[in-house]
C-alpha cells in the first residue's frame, strides 16, 4: 500500500476539500473539450462567415440573432435579446481598396474611422499638399477640386475638409501613428450632419513615401475606394442572454461572457471574436455534459463595449435589484492568449480555490493560478458593470506566445491570429471555473470588497488624468486634487472628445490615446457648447 493511499481517509474528512466539480464530471469537461471541441468553429462563423461587428452594424444584429440561436439549439433556457439601447445612425462597411497610380504604381494599407465617409466608388486624383496658413488657404481657392489632399496641418483640419467638401476635393490622406492601422472612430453623429469628408489613414510607412513623392513630383496621383455606409436609425441594440438555470438555486447567477461587438478594421477576432467563441463553448460543454449547476449559469454577450461598455452598462443599470443574488461576473476579452489565472480579494481564496480546484490541478504547459489583489481595478472591459454594481467582476489573467497589441483594433486582427489549442483550453476553464463557483455553498463573498473607479487614473498607471467618468463613458463625473487634469483646469461636467487626433468614444479610447504616443497630450473636450484643449505633459 502506497502511503499516498493511507491518506485518502482523512482527504475525505477535510471539509474544505468538498469537490465544487466532481472528478468525473471534470473529466467530462475535459473530453468534451479537448477531444470534441467546437470553439474554432464558433470563431469561424463569427468572425469570417459573419465578420466584424461594429455597434449599429448590420453585421451586429446579426451575429446576435445567430449566437442566442446557437444557444438555444444547444438546449439553453431562453436564449434571448435584451435591448440595451438605440442607435441614431447605422454604420456598415463595405471593401476598402486604395492605391498610387502615377508615376509608380503601388498598393496602399490604410484604414477609415468607423462612422466616417467613404468615396461614392473608386476615385482617382492628384496628390495635392495641403495649405499650411489659413491665409494659403484662402489664396489658393479652388486648388483643391478633384485633389487627394495630403498633410493637413491638425489646427487646419476643419477648415481644410470644409475646403475640400466646397471645392469638390476627393479627401485628406494621414497617417496612422506607427505600422498598425487602428480602427476607433466617434459614433456620436446624427442623421442630418452626416460626415462628408473622406479621411484615409495610410499605414505610416506608405503615408511618409507619398508625402515625399508628393514634394518633389507634381504628378503623383492616387486612388481610393472606401465603401463606407450610413444607415437612418434608430437601430436597436441587443445583450445575448442564455441560461443553464440551476436546479437548487435557480434565482441566483454566475455570468460567464464577453462582449460580442468589435470595430471594424478587420474581423474583430481577437477583440473579441475570441471571448464570445470561449463563451458559446463553455455553454455547449455544459450542456453537453449534462451539468446540473446549484445556481444559474447565465451566458451574456455584450454590445456597445468599444464605445465604452454601453451594453453591460445599460444592462447591470436595469436589473440592479438583483445584483445581490449575483455571485460573480467573469468576462473573457483578452484575446488569443489562454486563461492563466483568476485575481480577487484576498477573502475570495479559499471559496476560488475551491471553485477551481481541478483547474489548478491540471497538468501540461498551460499552468493555472489564483492571485490576491487589494482592489478591482478598471482595465476596460464588461466586467467594470458589475463591480461597479458590488458584483466580484473578475477579468481573466492571461499567458502566452500571442502578441495583443499588435492585434488589438488593427488590420491585423483576423482569424489567422487566434490560437486553438488556447481556445480550447480556455473554454475547458471558464466552464470549470462557471461550474465550480455556481455549485458553491454560498454565492462569492465580498467581505472587503474594494472597486477602485477611476481610470486613466488608476495606480499603477503611469499616464493617469485622475478623473472618473460618467456612464458615458466621456463625460467627466470628478476631478481628483493635484491630479493632472485637475492642474491643467478640467472640470466635471466636461466631456471628452479628442485626445490628438484621436477621438474619445469611451474609456478605451481615453486609455489607448493616453497610453500611446509622446508624454505631451492635448486633450479636447466639449464645455457649455464650446470646444476647449488642454495641454498635458506626463512625466515619462
Ligand atoms: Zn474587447
């Protein structure tokens, strides 16, 4: 007898070793998984059947439609829409192509803003630098007619596309910042003032090769076909919701989910293609397996998440009165990478240690660990809604060999970046992980609970403004003392448009504007009607 063996008395006396998941039924998990896998084919349909799926998108709505379908056809209770919300105006994309066509011809990487005109078919002209003075431009009226309009001065951009929407110019060519085309773009525009002027942002290489052309040869000329779409809402917007419901508990939750939207510059597959794939699959190997979780399991696919988590927001707001029954929000949008780790407060240890027991436990490369942490922190994503509303929101931890942010919003977020045998192994932990808290003696405690709320103000954040922000996600709700927004004279109450040339449409946008580019940032918002720029300088 192995002293191994002796040992299994007294194991089954611990009480704190009460299995949450029994081994067989994690072993059940693990074959569904690993050996019958159909997180991939989620992925497939979403992101290339489907494709990108930009808030007020047709492809949206659709991509909705088609996974509460899904969950009902995998024997979910009530899969179903819940309108978080309306759009004013639509907004679907169509292929993009541009190139140059004299004196060489070469083809062109850019990209459009989400919600920002597009050429009415392929339109070609000469490449034209811009006027650099109000009073250049005002002295060569008329040059711009049929021109494609390069290095705009940024304190001329107005004027300058009013210029080209009189003269009858083509558009403006700029730049992207680095190699990557990121997608953002402002969806606050109404039907009667519909953009007009077409901005194309050539990937920051080919931009700095024309505008050299351009100086030196007057014959450079360009074509561009942006096949961008304005549709008249009001556009409905949905949150999916599919429940397993629990057989003792019924009326108390765990969320497992991800937001379902993406912008639009590519498939939107890791952001998050990924996380509504994981999600889906974690549901199918649930019901596969017949799970009878003590408490409902209830699946969510958010809209609205890039425009600042406008669907877990509107939704957490309109059931608020049950966020007490709610034990815990976990939310996958971290892209490709395999789910490496869970962080709560320290009182959760013992009740996510027991929850995620056989998860610890599994062997192989991709390893599992329960982290402690003295706050929930703002990073962005769905799970802010609920701890916001006092429920544990936990963002998985993450590990592995993809790289985030050269998919993250850029041209390169496809199909080809996702990883399957990491979505296969997150889908096999969420499900664990969603089985093992919902069948816990007692919903996740919240002893000392502590949500910090400020973001592009959290410690730890090297380029922090200290202010919090509305449920709009733009406007300025406070202003922290000595903070950097607070010596630069910002206000509660002001609203968040631009930081550079980059517009705000939400905390994301504020972090990644931030985060990004020069420690010198001018930041403009919207004042009692007016538009006012602050000058920022972080330190490093
Ligand atoms: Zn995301």
């Amino acid at each position: 007898m192995s002293a191994r063996a002796l040992l299994v008395p007294f194991l089954f006396l611990a009480p704190s070793l009460v299995a949450q998941v029994e081994a067989a039924q994690f072993e059940a998990i693990r074959a569904e998984g690993f050996e019958k896998s159909r997180v991939m084919a989620h992925l497939d349909h979403l992101v290339n059947r489907i494709g990108p799926r930009l808030t007020s998108s047709d492809n949206l709505t659709i991509a909705c439609e088609w996974a509460r379908d899904e969950f009902a056809a995998m024997g979910l209770g009530d899969a179903r829409l819940e309108k978080w919300g309306e759009m004013d105006v639509g907004f679907n994309r169509g292929p993009w192509w541009g190139r140059i066509v004299a004196p060489i011809e070469k083809e062109l990487v850019f990209g459009t803003d989400a919600w920002s005109a597009g050429t009415k078919g392929p339109t070609r002209g000469p490449v034209v630098l811009s006027p650099k003075s109000e009073e250049e431009l005002a002295s060569t009226r008329g040059s711009l007619k049929g021109a494609w309009v390069i290095a705009v001065p940024s304190a001329l951009l107005t004027k300058v596309a009013d210029a080209i929407d009189a003269e009858g110019g083509h558009g403006i060519v700029a730049t992207t910042r680095d190699h990557l085309v990121q997608t953002s773009g402002n969806m606050r525009i109404t039907w009667d003032k519909l953009p007009k002027t077409v901005v194309v942002r050539l990937r920051k290489d080919l931009y700095e090769e024309l505008h050299a052309m351009a100086e030196t040869d007057k014959t450079v000329e360009v074509e561009f076909d942006v096949q961008n779409h304005f549709r008249k809402g009001p556009i409905p917007q949905f949150n999916v919701i599919a429940d397993i419901v629990g057989t003792e508990k019924p009326n108390e939750y765990v969320v497992v989910g991800g937001h379902i939207d993406s912008w639009d510059g590519a498939s939107g597959t890791t952001d998050n293609g990924t996380g509504t794939a994981t999600t889906m699959e974690a549901a199918r190997i649930l019901m596969a397996i017949g799970a009878k979780p003590r408490r409902t399991i209830r699946f969510m696919l958010w809209g609205g998440e890039e425009q600042g988590l406008l669907g877990s927001r509107a939704w957490v707001q309109a059931h608020k009165d049950e966020m007490d029954r709610y034990s815990a929000c976990l939310v996958h949008d971290g892209g490709t990478n395999y789910v490496s780790g869970i962080a709560g407060m320290k009182e959760m240890r013992p009740q996510l240690e027991t929850a995620f027991e056989h998860v610890l436990q599994l062997g192989g490369d991709l390893k599992f660990a329960i982290r402690e942490i003295d706050a929930f922190r703002p990073i962005g994503s769905d799970h802010e809604a609920f701890t916001a509303a006092g429920v544990p929101g936990f963002f998985w931890d993450q590990a592995g060999r993809a790289d985030y942010n050269h998919t993250h919003h850029t041209q390169h977020d496809t199909y080809a970046a996702a990883i399957p045998e990491y979505q296969k192994h997150t889908a096999v932990v969420v499900a664990t992980g969603a089985l093992g808290i919902a069948n816990l003696p007692d919903l996740l405690t919240r002893e000392n609970m502590k949500v910090e709320r400020r973001f592009g103000g959290a410690r730890g954040s090297r380029r922090a403004l200290g202010v919090t922000l509305g449920d709009d996600g733009v406007t300025i709700g406070g202003v922290e003392e000595s903070s950097i927004a607070a010596k630069a004279g910002m206000k509660a109450g002001d609203k968040l448009l631009r930081i550079d040339d980059a517009s705000v449409g939400g905390q994301n946008d504020l972090r990644r504007a931030l985060a990004t580019g020069g420690v010198e940032k001018s930041i403009v918002v919207l004042r009692g009607g007016e538009q006012v720029t602050f000058k920022v300088k972080f330190e490093r």
